[in-house]
C-alpha cells in the first residue's frame, strides 16, 4: 500500500512563538500571508513518541486489559459523581448513549461534590445504542495504554450488568463539531481552527507513528473535543484497529466509519486504511 503522505507531517517551532486567541474576527484579511498567520499560533511541542513500548493485547474477544492508568469504577460511585445522572448534569446525548458532568477527587478518584475536586465526563451507553459492547472493550483498552496530549485522557471506566460506562476528563469547549455547525456561542477564529487542525493532526500522526501503529478509522468533527485552551484531542477508540506489522504493509478490514468521511479506496477495497485517515482529514479541512 502506498503512503498517502509520504513523509510523516512536521510542524515547525516557530509556531509557538506567539499567543492564540479564541475570540475575534472569523475571517482571515485577504493580505494576510501564510507565514504571518502561521506565526500567530501558539502550540505547544510534544513528543511523537508513544507513552508505551509495546501495546497488549487481548487473548480473548471481550478481554479488558489492566492498565494502572485507568480505574474501575463502581457504578454506584459515578451514580454519586453525577448526582445520581440527574438531568442538570447532561452534557450530551447521542445516539451511543448519554454523557454527565461528574466531580471527583483528584487524588483518591472517590466522589466529590460539585464544583470541587477534579471535573470528569462520564459516557452512559444505551443498550439499544449505536456503540456495541466490543466497541466499548476496544476503546478501554486503547485509552487505557496509549497517552498523548492530543488524545483525550480515559480516567476509568464501569462495566456492571447491563451497564457499560467511560470516565474522561472534562473538555470544556466541547466538540469541533459543535463549533463548525455555530453551535458554539461564537465562530471560531481562523487561528482557531488551524491551531485546532494542527493539533488532531498530530494526534493521529502519533497513533500512525507509533512503534505498534494504530488505524483510528472515525476521524470527523465530533470526534475531536477541545479544551478550555482549544487544544485539540482525539476521542471515540470503538472503531480503532492495529496496524500492519512485520513485513505486512496493509491490513484489511470490513468497511466502516462514518458516511461522507471514508475514503473511495477504502469503501472499494476495504483496505488503504492509512489513506482512510488522511482523506478524513482532508474532508475535514473543508468543513
């Protein structure tokens, strides 16, 4: 399979050299050069080398794996953390499911009361929702091992019953989505949305450079959270897959994803996924 890209993307260090701001007009002035708004970004340097040496994985289909970076908790405990789900902590619903506001402590990770303690989301799936118990399984184990500041931190999770549970911490901007389609209370900036572009970017050129390479396969808008900085990071692991290893240089997969975002050369082949990637991006960057 050939390389979409054909060298890993590279963002210079002089994008740091200046602050961001989130507010302010929308519209780049047509005099504006590239290299002027480019020097306008902040952006944090981070290491592309992943948090971990080598990935486990599972011997069964269904099997979590522990991490010490992930707690299990109890359900009555996010029961608490919520205030019991009630309907003034909803954050979201989707077809998945639901997501709360929740506080914990930041230490003991136990309950705490609102407006003190750290501040998590918790994912509520439906039964009957889009997102199946193997999805669920794939993102735990995925978030558990892998870290990087462009991917959004797993705290933990609860499986109990019919209840299946995520705990992660809080992104108070929300999802890119929400402000591409003006539900934000502002448009974003065009710095904004570059810093943002450059920062899921390097998200997934972490998981695609990783020593073990991880396929994400869901990269659209609403799988991109931002926090209160408008750093970008990657959530959604349920469709993640493993990279070609060894002397193998594709890996063939059933066709999914989400429509309008999937490459031509995927849907046909059911391969190409690195090309899969980067034409999300692309689709991305015109939105």
């Amino acid at each position: 399979m050939g390389n979409c890209l054909g060298s890993s993307a590279r963002v210079d260090a002089s994008l740091s050299s200046h602050n961001i701001s989130a507010s302010g007009a929308s519209k780049i002035p047509s005099r504006t050069s590239h290299s002027s708004v480019l020097s306008s970004l902040s952006i944090p340097s981070y290491s592309r080398k992943s948090s971990v040496d080598t990935l486990s994985t599972p011997r069964s289909e269904g099997e979590i794996l522990f991490s010490p970076n992930v707690k299990s908790f109890s359900f009555n405990e996010l029961k608490s953390a919520t205030r019991n789900f009630r309907p003034d902590s909803l954050l979201g619903e989707g077809g998945f499911g639901y997501v709360f506001k929740g506080w914990i402590d930041e230490h003991t990770l136990t309950a705490a009361k609102p407006g003190s303690g750290m501040v998590i989301a918790v994912k509520k799936l439906k039964p009957e929702g889009f997102q199946g118990h193997k999805e669920w399984v794939t993102e735990v184990n995925y978030l558990g091992q892998l870290r990087h500041p462009n991917l959004v931190k797993l705290i933990g999770y609860c499986i109990e019953g019919d209840d299946r549970l995520l705990v992660y911490e809080f992104m108070p901007k929300g999802s890119l989505e929400n402000h591409l389609f003006r539900r934000g209370p502002q448009p974003l900036t065009w710095l904004t949305r570059i810093k943002v572009a450059i920062g899921a970017a390097r998200g997934l050129a972490f998981l695609h450079d990783a020593k073990e390479q991880v396929i994400y396969r869901d990269f659209k808008a609403s799988n991109i959270l931002l926090d209160g900085e408008f750093n970008a990071k990657l959530s959604d692991f349920g469709l993640a897959k493993a990279g070609p290893t060894g002397d193998r240089t594709h890996v063939s997969t059933q066709v999914i994803g989400t429509q309008g975002y999937a490459a031509p050369e995927y849907v046909a082949t059911a391969s190409g996924l690195y090309c899969l990637n980067f034409y999300q991006g692309v689709v991305l960057s015109i939105k």
